[in-house]
C-alpha cells in the first residue's frame, strides 16, 4: 500500500476522535489544504450533522462535494494567502479547529489555525526536517507535538507532523498513529532517532529507538522520575506514553541505568539516572 493509504487512514482516525468533543462547543471548523484528502474528509464528516451545532468546513478542492448539513467554503489558490481569510470568513477563530495540510505549513497558516480554542493541525511534508518544523508549531501555540516518518518498501519516506495545546488530544494521535492498519512495506521511523531504526507499525512496536532516546536524553540530566520519562516519550519520540515502561525495565536489567528505590513497582515518583 502506498504512503498516502496510511495518511489518510490516520487523518481520519484523527478526525473521528476530535470530532464528539468538538461538537460540544456551539461551532467548530475543519480545514483540508490537501484536494487528495477533500473527499475521506467529507465522508468522514457528513453523517455527524450539526445536531444544533455548527460545523464548517473548508475545502482546497476543484470539485463540488455533498457534505450534508455541514456548511463548506471551497477554496482555491495559494494555501498560505488564501486558507487565513476562508478560517475567518468560517468564524473559526474562537472555536475548535482541526486542519490538514499537505505541505510544511508558513508562518502565517501557523498563526491562522491556533487562533481556534482548542486548535489541532496536522500536516505532511518531506522527511528529515522535523527539528525545524516542530519548533514552528511550538512557537505559535502548539506546544505539544508529534513527527513520525513514513517509509514505503522502495525506501521513499514522508515526514506526518501534528501540534495540539492539549495533552489528551496528543495522545488520542499517538494512539491512532499506532492503531492503523499494518500497510505491507510501509513502516515508522521515529526522525529523533539517530540510527534510523525502521518500526513495523503495531500497538507494540519495537522498543529498541526509544531504549536509545531514553538513554541519550537521560545522559543530559541527572535524576528524573518516571513520571517524567513518560512524558518525554510522548512529547518527544514517536511513542506513547505507555511503551516507557517496557524500555526501562530493559534498561535497567542490562545496567545502562539505575533507579532508587532500588526495588519495589516502577511507579510513576520512581527516579531514574544514567549508570
């Protein structure tokens, strides 16, 4: 299966989890700046109905697409001019936000998607620039961020990308990253790991990457808690929170990290150090 198989059953894993807490709020907006995916996005979308809410829908789309109940803006031109004018004309500012985009998305896009309360984007771009592209996200308002590398059987790779404000949205995405279906030839690579370790996509993936993370990012600190490698598993490698604790036990029993108390449940006020 293509790269694009696996995007798209993300993409709408992700919608279906925003989409019940969205429509709580009285409006809320979903962007796609990708004409590939207007069509899984509108399917997904449709049967929802306002249900005395509204949801608009904006669309960078040559075609016409029934949408039900929702109220869609089609849009075309230049993705970086034309997506913040269509998010204010849909009101969307204020409001939940979900946005797609194919392409590393500009300053000015950044800033029109996080004007939603709460906004979350997920966008594709090419592989080996996440370092520059998470710090975007991070510096208007996506604090809590994602990137996974997407690599098909011939070696060619696409960098997936998210940003959100909110912890449980975070990891309602790494959730959904791993529960997708197993794609023959496509795998993950985490862009934080320096050996490139490529990872079958599994609801137990290989722990081997984030073993190294841990212990190069543990080799910088001194003491941390459990608690807080969690965290960083989750805010800054491809994996969830939950797959810590398979890597440390690990760790601990080949002796490349100690922990105190020395026995006892590896609980969450349990510290950790580089031997």
């Amino acid at each position: 299966m293509s790269l694009d198989a696996v995007v798209r059953e993300l993409l709408v894993r992700c919608l279906e989890s925003w989409a019940p807490g969205a429509l709580h709020a009285k409006r809320a907006t979903v962007a796609c700046a990708a004409p590939a995916e207007a069509e899984a996005v509108v399917r997904a979308l449709a049967d929802l109905g306002p249900r005395g809410r509204r949801l608009s829908l904006v669309l960078f789309s040559g075609e016409r697409h029934d949408a039900g109940d929702l109220q869609v803006f089609t849009v075309s031109g230049a993705v970086e001019t034309y997506l913040p004018a269509a998010l204010t004309a849909a009101g969307a500012a204020g409001a939940p936000v979900f946005a797609f985009l194919d392409g590393a998305p500009v300053h000015a896009v950044l800033r029109a998607v996080a004007s939603g309360r709460p906004s979350e984007l997920m966008f594709t771009a090419g592989a080996g620039d996440w370092a520059a592209q998470r710090d975007a996200l991070r510096g208007t308002g996506f604090a809590l961020t994602a990137g996974v590398e997407l690599v098909d059987a011939a070696g060619a790779a696409r960098l997936v990308g998210f940003g959100t404000g909110h912890l449980k949205r975070l990891e309602a995405f790494k959730a959904e990253l791993w529960a997708v279906d197993e794609y023959a030839g496509v795998r993950y690579r985490d862009p934080g790991d320096p050996d490139g370790h490529l990872l079958d996509i599994s609801l137990r993936p290989h722990p081997g990457p984030l073993r190294r993370e841990l212990l190069a990012h543990l080799r910088t600190v001194e003491w941390r808690t459990v608690a807080e490698l969690k965290q960083f598993a989750l805010t800054e490698t491809v994996y969830r929170a939950e797959d810590c604790a398979a890597a440390l036990t690990t760790l601990l029993a080949s002796g490349a990290v100690e922990r105190t108390p020395e026995r006892g449940r590896l609980a969450g006020d349990v510290l950790i150090r580089a031997s």
